[in-house]
C-alpha cells in the first residue's frame, strides 16, 4: 500500500544550531546549562556533558534550546545519525553540528526517527551534502523539501511498535553473535597464554637484544601528514599494527627522498613491528611482504631477530600472549597524555622460548590450527552480523513501503 507523502518542513519544525561564532570557547564556563553536540546525536546518549554556559548565555540562545521528544541529527562530518530527546535531560541548547526537529502532532517522533535511519533518507542527504573534505548537511531550506511517508498516526504507531519488535529480535541476536566473537578470541587466547605462562622444559630466557640484530623506530617527515603522497613506500604508523594482523587502511607512502632520510629504518621481510606510544602500545604485528619497501614512524619500532635462535612467528605469538604483553605495558613510562616503551626498555625486555626450533615449531603448528579456526569462526559470524543489518534495512524499507507484515519481524 502506497503511503501519503509530506514535505518535512509541514510536519516538522527545524532548528539548524547556530553559528560557530555565537559559541566561542570564551563564553563556556565549568558547570551551569548543556551545550548538546554531534556525540549526543551519534551515540544516543545524553548525559555525558563536555561544556556548559551561564543562564545570561543561555537566554540569549534560548532559541536553540534542546526539549524532551524533540529529534537531532548530526550534520557534520558523520552526518544523519539521530536520536530522540529522553526525558529529565539536562536543560541545554544545541551547537552548530546539530539539527532539532521538533514534529508536529499529526507525527510520531519515534516513526521519525526510523524513517531518517532508513536508506531513502540517508540517500536523500547525501545527495544535497555539501563540502569537500568535510562534509555538512544542506541548508534547512532544501532539508524541509525532502519528502517522507507519511500515513495516519495510529498507522505510524503501529508501524512503530512492529519496527521496535523487530529491531530488539535484531539488536538481542547481535549480541549473542558478538559475544560469541569474544569468547572464540579468547579460547585462542586462554591456549596462548598457557603456552607462555607455564613454558615448559627445555625453555630459556633471553634479553630482546641478546637474540636480535636490529630494535629501533623511525620518525614521521618534515611537513608530517601534509607531506605523505599518493603512492609510493609504505610508511607504517601504529594504526596499522594490530595484534591480529597488518592492516592498509590508511596506510601512509612517502617518496624516495623522505624514505631515504629513513633508510636506517628500513623493514626487512621477516621483521616484527611493535607499537611503543599512545593507546596502542604493546600491539605487535609482522609485516605483509606485499607492502615492501616500507620504514616505520617515531611511534612504530622494528624488532628484527638474528638467526636460527627464534622465528619471527613465534616471537609474534609471544608477545601478544597476555602474559607478555601486561610485562610490557608494565615497563612502560606513564607520560602526561599517554604511555611510551623506549628502545633500551625493549632491549633489556626478557622472551622465554624453547631453545630448540624445532620445539617452537611444533607449538607454532597447534597454534596456528587453533588460531585458523578461530579465524573462520570470527569470519562466520561477522557474516551474520553483516545479514543481520542488511535484514534491518529490509525492513525499513517494507515498512516505509507499506509492506510490513508481523511475520517481518520474526528473526
């Protein structure tokens, strides 16, 4: 059944936040009336305020003011993510990132809110996005032309009740898949952290210098992000180090001329990665030989083992053991915003292996197997959570459509 289309400038009355200008940094205070931001909207939540202003400051913009049932979404850089206004908020006014849509009577906020999550409308405000780097919403004006189904209220609120139905089947079956993630994770961790917590005979222990050639970290280029180019050799930063593997997403190239000045960084094919500042510190890697030639940044050192004492594999596995990695965080140096290992640290760090190869080797293979089905049964279920939100925007769509039915909403 097709449903009754209305402008959402008819129904809805919008409030665009204001004007940078119109809240400086100089005009907040410690305490007093919430300023609302982009967070509120994309993380449905309300209670965690950064910044407030003084009953002068919030008369004068009481305009903006932010009520219980209205709607924001978000309208800069992550755009489109709304919520809805709960009660006993925190009386405050919204900044300039936010929109507030207060819906009339003839439209349920909660229909709203799940009409502007579904495909159609999210389409609608990419098409009249503006900016380059970063993206805003369009004017309110062109906002309030945009078109929305709109049925009878009580059909709205059935519509409702069968989305909020359907939605907590969905949202109840993710968490058990994510949970399910979390515990194949750590059954292969549990087996790693046996291995390295109990060793075993014919184990020995060994400074990271003592069985390496080269420890040592690089540095970013003059000009730092600015200077990075389109292609070229690869220069590894620690958002690519993860424990689990290399990533490339945002890998950073550099050109013959920057890599030369970081030549003394230069990764070889079998060298470990360790992460030694910042909120990722310990997370460890080795190297995908695709990504070669490569040199590291100040915040990436590279850990490359002598010969014939320990494979590179292995020491991998060792350090992101959890009975390594809290020695690790141990050693490091507590600074004023975040957490540094330094080259001697990791230098006069302890590894305990078998001394013979071909004991690591066989632990390798029992770990590898394991860590293999680990892996596809993590991949197995982002699968299914992937079904589950396209499952979501199916339903969106048939409720929009007209064509949600009870049966929809069984998962």
């Amino acid at each position: 059944m097709e449903m009754p289309l209305k402008k959402l400038g008819d129904v809805c009355h919008f409030v665009r936040g204001p004007f940078g200008g119109s809240l400086k940094k100089s005009c907040f205070k410690p305490n007093g009336n919430a300023i609302y931001e982009q967070q509120h909207a994309i993380y449905n939540q309300f209670t965690k305020i950064r910044y407030f202003v003084d009953d002068e400051k919030f008369e004068e913009m009481k305009r903006f003011e932010l009520k219980s049932g209205d709607l924001i979404m978000s309208c800069s850089g992550t755009m489109g993510k709304v919520a809805i206004v709960p009660d006993g908020i925190k009386k405050g006014i919204i900044n300039q990132a936010l929109l507030k849509l207060t819906p009339s009577k003839d439209l349920d906020v909660k229909y709203l809110r799940y009409w502007m999550s579904s495909n159609d409308f999210q389409e609608s405000l990419v098409k009249y996005t503006v900016g380059a780097a970063i993206k805003n919403v369009a004017s309110v004006k062109i906002l309030k032309q945009i078109e929305a189904p709109l049925p009878q209220l009580k059909e709205q609120k059935q519509i409702v009740a069968l989305l909020d139905k359907a939605f907590t089947a969905i949202d109840q079956a993710k968490a058990n898949i994510e949970k399910n993630i979390v515990n194949a994770k750590e059954l292969f961790q549990s087996k790693l952290n046996a291995i390295f917590s109990q060793k075993g005979e014919g184990w020995e222990e060994k400074k990271l210098k003592e069985i390496t050639t080269k420890i040592g970290s690089g540095a970013t280029p003059r000009g730092g992000q600015s200077s990075y180019k389109e292609s070229g050799i690869s220069l590894i930063r620690s958002m690519n180090v993860h424990d689990d593997g290399f990533r490339d997403k945002k890998l950073a190239f550099i050109d013959d001329e920057q890599a030369n000045k970081l030549s003394n960084v230069t990764i070889e094919e079998n060298d470990v990665l360790l992460n030694i500042t910042g909120a990722s510190v310990a997370r460890c890697c080795i190297v995908d030989k695709h990504f070669l030639p490569a040199r590291v940044n100040q915040h990436v050192s590279i850990i490359r083992l002598k010969e014939g004492i320990m494979s590179n594999k292995f020491l991998h596995f060792a350090l992101t053991s959890k009975e390594t990695k809290s020695l690790l965080l141990g050693i490091g140096e507590q600074g004023a915003t975040r957490q540094a290992i330094t080259k001697v640290q990791i230098e006069n760090f302890k590894i305990a292996f078998p001394s013979i190869i071909e004991a690591q080797d066989e632990l390798l293979k029992s770990l590898g197997i394991l860590q293999k089905k680990t892996i596809q049964i993590e991949s197995n279920y982002i699968k299914k959570l992937e079904d589950l939100e396209e499952l979501k925007k199916s339903i969106l769509q048939k409720a929009f459509s007209g064509e949600l039915t009870q049966k929809e909403v069984v998962v």
